[in-house]
C-alpha cells in the first residue's frame, strides 16, 4: 500500500473517483475479454475445419504430382509449371471484430480451367491436369487458413491485451486505491479525534483559568472588605 | 493492393505450388536447410508484394532463434504451414497462454 499519499479530504475525494472510474473500467474490459472469447471460439472452430481440410488436400496434391513426376518425367512438369501465364493473386481486405482488425482475404486466378493454364493441352497428359488441379485446390484452402489463422493470431493478442489489463485493475491498481483510500479515511478519524481530545483539553484549561480567576477575584473582594469591618 | 504467395521450401515442395501459377518461390535443398532457409524465409517475409507465405512444418525446425519467431507471429504475411497436424505449431502454445486451456485438444 501506498502510504505517500497526503491524508487530506481533497484526496480521498480524489481516490473515490478514481477507484470509481477504475471499476467502471474493470467491468468494461471483463466483458470485452468474455466477448473475444466467444468470437474466438467461433473462429476456433472454423480454423480447426479449414485445418484438417488443408492436410487432407496437401496429401492429395502430393499425391497427384507424385504420380504425373513418375509417369510424365520431372522435366515434362517443370515444362508445364514454367508455361503458366495466370498467377494466383490475393487481395486483403479488413473486418473489425470487437476492434480486433482481422483480414478478409480475397484471391483471384487461383481456379483456373485447361485453356486458361496455358501448357497447351496436346503436349501434356491427364496427370499434370490432376497435379495442377489437386495444388489449385489447395492453394484455395491456404488461403482460407492465412485468413483464418491471422485472424487467430490477432485475436489471440487481443485477449492477451485484454487479460492482462483486467487482472492489473483487479489484482492492482484496485486494491492499493482501496488500502490509500483506507489509510487516509483513519488518519482522517484520528485527527479528528485528537481534534476533539484537543478542544476538551483547551476547554477544560479555560475552565481552571476562569475557576482560578474567579476565585482571585472573590479573594480580593475579600481583602478589600476585611478592613471595611474593622 | 494485390499481393502474391510465396512459397519456400525444397524444390520437390515448391514443384507443384508453381504448377498451380505460384510465381514467388525460393528453393532451398534439403541439405542446404541450415545456411539457407534463414535467408530465403527472411526475404519473401521483408517483400511487400508477398501476403501468404507457405511453408513445410519440418522446415520450420531448421530456423534460428529470431526467425522463427518471426514466422510465428508474422500477421502480414502471414506463415501458413503445411503436413503438421491440426494441433500444430506456435498457435496451440498461445492459445493456451491467452485462454488458460489448451482448446486444440483431438
């Protein structure tokens, strides 16, 4: 606990808004953390389908070119690889999840057809067709899973972010506001009680003072009438 | 702004990622994993013209210190790995870190 803080009733003040505002802030980021955490789970789910989906057409596609590298030859493939006109290209846009920014990625020339290909159908067989197929395929499903595990990966930060700021109010900044706001409400009641030690103790000497005055008055008035009588 | 895929990795890898029109590729062979992939990982990562980045999970293992760990939380590109299994990678470990349960369980 923080005991450098000036018991004053301008500052307790002070630490009252204070903790207000830091439990307000709390709350706030409880439920923005609770809220990533569904958005997550969501996404959680899709990124495991897109996983899954992506091994299984990586397996194929290595499969495919396996096969047309054995029947055709390597040369026959890297022949029709290097006479590709169309490339893949990507273009990312951005969606804002609970103000997690994520990209929404959109590809074009991915899915190409025969006479798009451009290796020319007489000189190539039916297994480069497939191979090309098959990584076309799969190049689609790496796309969904950059997207989906970017959008993971940042969210993941996101809630990291958010957890780490919840447990700092809570485990914190709350509780030293709470033991300042403590210390100065006592010593607040302790001035106040030698405050009022204080009065009784001045009153009380007052009160001797004017006993003693009193009673050296009377004692006067008393040697100022004696000789009166005699 | 349209970017490109990249793919790193041995040239039998990268074979069949150029058949289906991948342009950006750096052939690394395998016995060459150790002082080259560094290299080649690093620069379609610093290319501005590249989005995703494909890799093999094996290779990951190959790379030092700083740039895996740049591959790991790189967003933009971003690293997708292929032939690791679902719960794979860097992701599971953070998972666990940010939600406190390992959810990538199978």
């Amino acid at each position: 606990m923080s005991k450098d803080v000036k018991p004053t009733r301008k500052n307790l003040m002070a630490i009252e808004d204070r903790i207000e505002l830091s439990e307000r802030g709390h709350d706030t980021l409880e439920k923005k953390r609770d809220g990533l955490i569904m958005e997550f789970m969501d996404i959680l789910d899709q990124a495991q389908d897109v996983r899954s989906d992506l091994d299984d057409n990586y397996e194929r596609a290595q499969r495919n070119i396996n096969m047309a590298r054995a029947m055709e030859g390597d040369v026959a493939v890297r022949g029709a690889a290097a006479a590709l006109k169309e490339h893949p290209e990507i273009t990312s846009q951005s969606k804002n999840i609970m103000g997690v920014v994520v990209p929404q990625i959109e590809s074009t020339k991915v899915k190409k057809s025969l006479d798009q290909r451009g290796y020319g159908l007489v000189g190539t067989s039916a297994r480069i067709d497939e191979a090309a197929d098959a990584y076309e395929q799969l190049l689609e499903t790496i796309i969904l899973a950059a997207e989906v595990e970017t959008a993971m990966k940042k969210m993941l930060d996101e809630i990291e972010k958010t957890k780490r700021r919840v447990n700092a109010l809570e485990f914190k900044l709350l509780p030293e506001l709470h033991g300042a706001q403590e210390y100065i409400e006592q010593k607040l009641e302790e001035q106040e009680r030698e405050e009022i030690f204080r009065m009784k103790k001045i009153k009380a000497k007052k009160e001797e003072d004017e006993a003693a005055e009193n009673a050296q008055e009377a004692a006067e008035a008393e040697v100022e009438t004696v000789p009166a009588d005699g | 702004m349209s970017q490109e895929i990249a793919v790193v990795g041995s040239p039998d890898f990268t074979a069949g990622f150029r058949l289906a029109g991948v342009r950006r590729f750096e052939n690394v062979q395998d016995g060459e994993r150790a002082e080259r992939l560094d290299d080649a990982v690093t620069s379609v990562l610093d290319d501005a013209g590249v989005g995703i980045v494909v890799m093999h999970d094996e290779d990951i293992e190959y790379l030092s210190r700083t740039v895996r760990q740049r591959v790991e939380t790189s967003v933009e590109p971003v690293v997708v790995t292929l032939g690791g299994g679902t719960g794979s990678g860097n992701l599971r470990e953070q998972i666990k870190r940010a939600i406190g349960i390992d959810l990538m369980e199978e």
